[in-house]
C-alpha cells in the first residue's frame, strides 16, 4: 500500500521526534527546519500534506517566516492541503493564514489524536479534488476535437463535417462571428489532412491596409516599387504544398478580389513587378464573420469569387447558441490558468449559472478573457460572478409563450444541475421532481451532465 507523503515543518527537533514516532505507520514522512529546505521538499515531493509550524527560524517568534513559507508551497503546489501549527495565543496568524490559503490550524500543545484527525479531514479533501480534477480531465477529453472543445449536437456536427472536408483539398468557407474559433477549425482542417507536414499560412485580410495587402498575398519583386529593395515571396508562396488562410475575406477590396479569383481559377501567381507567371500548389481556406450572399447582393463581393470559396461552408454557431459547452469551456480555461498563475481557484453555483445565461456578445474569445480576468483577480479561492466582470443577465430576443415555457422549464433543470455540480439526485430534490421525470428532461434538452461536473481547479 502507498502511504501519502506528509511534510512536517518544524524547528523544534523534540516535536519532530514525537511526530515522527507517531505518523510514521501511517505517512511517507519528510521533515523540513525551515522555509527554504521546505520549499525545496514541496517542489521534489508534491506531498499530499504540510504540517507547518508558523514559528520558523530567523525570527520563531514571528508569525511571519511561517506565513511566507505558505504561501510558498501553495505557489509551488496549490493541491497540497497545508495545516498550520501556531501557539494557542496567536490565532489571528492561524486566521491570516487560513485566508491565504491553508486548509486549517491547530494550536499547540499537540494532542495527537486530534491532530491526527485533521490530517486525515485534510487527506480525505485533498482525494476529493483530486477525483474531481480527473473527472474534469475525462469530460474536457470526450469533448476534444484537436485544439477545440465542445460537446452540444450542434459543435459535434461540425467536428464531422470538419473530419469529412479534411480528407479533401476542397475550399471551405467558414462563417460566423468574431471569436467563435473559425481559425481554429481552419487549423484542425489542416492538420487532420494530407498536407498537415507543409506550412499553414494565415493572414486576416482586415488587418492589413489595401495597399499591402496584394504585395503580402502575392510578394513583389526587387525594384516593384519605392522601398522594394529585394524581392519578397508572399503569403501564398509560403504556403506551398500547404494551406492558405484567408481570415476575414469579407474585408477584401474588389480590385484584390479579381486578382484573388484568378488565382483560384489557374492557380497560378505574379509578384508584383514582376512578368512570369508562378504556379503554386495550396489549398485554400477562408473565414468570414459578414454575411457573404449579402455582400454579393450590395455588390461589395464577387459572385463568382464567392462560388469559388463556397465549395463547402461550415457556419460556426455563436457561443450563446452552444448551450453547456459554456461550463465545459469556462473550466477549461480555469484549469489551465490556475496552473499558469499557480492558484487554487473555482466558480461558485451563482457563477456557473451567470457563465450559462451570459450572451456572450465576444463568444469563446469574450469568456476566455473573463475566466483569465477572474483567475487574476480574484481574492478568495471561489470565483464569484463579480469576478468574472458579471452582474445581472440579458435576454432581449422576442420568444413565442411555447419557447418562453420551453425555455424556463430548461433553464430550472439547468441551472439546478449547476448548484448540484450534476448531481441527478439532488437536482432532482431541489426540483421536487423524481429522478425518472429529472432523467427525461435532460434527455429532452439534450443537457451534458458529464460537463457540468469540473467546477473546480
């Protein structure tokens, strides 16, 4: 059987002789005299639990060594569950320490069997995490596609489609709006094709001014024009026997639009300047958050460049239009920059609720913000709504009385799913409803329990 590691700080070597006698039966023990052996310790050993003494050398006397040694370790390990030791006088330290982050205190003298059963309270919280933590990692799998995450009907869909495109040379047209991750899937396209080993070459069309873009697209050669001074390959170049990336298409001026076709048409380029005609073998993709068919109509848009680039269109749907991909999403990222920022942080119920009925005008690339923002600034270790830049909820669209009722009816069994973390019973309790009727209205919503499960990081 593997024992949990315990690290014991303290500088008193008879207290260390007792503890060590006492808990060796029970813990892979380590000991540590001061913070900085004890830093070195956590960082080599990642132990399940500290025991740390706040009265640490040079100034035993002091509280302080000790709290800067917690907050220290839980920099180094934030899972690791860290009870402090104080004397019976200094409970405002054994308070301060609790607010940075130490899973509770006990005050000397040790009795060992009450202190005992602190570690174990700390040992059994610390398992509980750490199931929770590979839950979420299961659910954040399933709902992998490449470097994009999603688990509704609606984003599965699209992931096979994106699969079925790939095995193509075929050009795609991706719509939707600003942030909704359409580079992302012009990436999975390419790397679950058969140039995923040539270059992928972005380049957003609405960022560069009309007058370079031709020369960033095309290249131009030496003496084309003032300040070409030697001759320069173009994004299409550059992405020969690889993908090309057209990111906003939408934004192109008609003139480049021409040029744009022609190549599609021969596929063959002219650096500006230059007289010889260049063939490049690319396949093409392109991304828009513009209704193309209504440009065309305005006339700001070829039809005929538009045919082209349509061969297949995959339109991406809004993040408000994802349902529980939201909370999948929202503990992705709170995962990943608790690992970045070394925090131990995770949403409360009334946030998981505020993240799911949010508009979300930004999409995917507006909730990353947040969740970072939160993961920043947050004072405690649970993210709260105002965290997260939220206050209150909007719903501006007209909805028919059926909608209205439909939409209610979801939302109670939603967001009594996210209070209960997913837990069926006891959502099921909280809606005075039986399990059987709670199971068909998850089935009828099409609600992902399995992603409302990672709440914490």
């Amino acid at each position: 059987m593997i024992r949990p590691k315990l690290l014991i700080v303290e500088d008193d070597e008879a207290i260390r002789t007792q503890l060590r006698y006492a808990l060796r039966e029970h813990y892979t023990l380590a000991f540590a005299e001061n913070r900085a052996k004890a830093c070195a310790l956590v960082e080599e050993l990642r132990p399940e639990l500290v025991s740390l003494d706040l009265g640490l050398p040079p100034a035993p006397d002091s509280a302080e060594e000790g709290l800067k040694a917690l907050e220290e370790i839980l920099r180094l390990a934030p899972r690791t569950k860290v009870v402090v030791v104080t004397g019976n006088e200094d409970r405002a330290n054994a308070r301060r320490a609790v607010e940075l982050g130490a899973f509770d205190f006990y005050c000397k003298p040790l009795d060992l069997k009450d202190y005992q059963v602190v570690l174990r309270r700390g040992l059994y919280l610390h398992g509980l995490e750490v199931e929770s933590d590979r839950q979420a990692a299961d659910t954040e799998a399933e709902a992998r596609f490449d470097e994009i995450l999603g688990n509704t009907p609606r984003i599965r869909e699209i992931f096979g489609m994106v699969t079925l495109v790939a095995r193509t040379d075929a050009t795609v047209l991706l719509q939707g709006e600003s942030g909704t991750g359409k580079e992302l899937l012009a990436r999975a396209i390419h790397r679950k094709g058969r140039r995923r080993s040539k270059p992928f070459v972005a380049i957003n069309c609405g960022a560069i001014p009309e007058g370079l873009l031709e020369s960033e697209l095309f290249g131009h050669e030496r003496g084309a024009y003032t300040g070409a001074y030697v001759q320069r390959k173009g994004k299409v170049e550059l992405a020969e026997g690889g993908t090309l990336f057209l990111d906003e298409i939408g934004e192109m001026a008609l003139p480049l639009q021409v040029k744009l076709l022609r190549f599609l048409q021969e596929r063959e380029i002219e650096r500006i300047g230059g007289r010889e005609a260049i063939r490049v073998d690319v396949r093409v993709l392109a991304a828009t958050n513009r209704d193309l068919r209504a440009e065309v109509a305005a006339g700001r848009f070829r039809e005929d460049l538009f045919f082209r680039l349509s061969v297949v269109t995959i339109t991406v749907p809004p993040l408000r239009e994802r349902g529980e991909d939201v909370i999948v999403l929202a503990n992705a990222f709170l995962r990943r920059n608790c690992q970045e920022y070394r925090r131990k942080l995770r949403f409360s119920g009334s946030s998981l609720v505020a993240l799911s009925q949010h508009p979300w005008p930004g999409n995917v690339r507006e909730l990353e913000n947040a969740v970072q923002r939160a993961a920043i600034m947050a004072r405690g270790s649970i993210i709260e709504p105002a965290d997260l830049g939220m206050t209150e909820t909007e719903r501006s669209k007209p909805v028919s009385l059926r909608e209205a009722r439909g939409q209610l009816e979801r939302d109670l069994v939603l967001n009594a799913l996210l209070r209960t973390r997913g837990n069926v019973s006891h959502a099921a309790k909280d809606l005075g409803v039986s399990r059987p009727a709670l199971h068909d209205l998850i089935d009828k919503y099409r609600i992902d329990t399995k992603g409302l499960r990672g709440g914490a990081a």
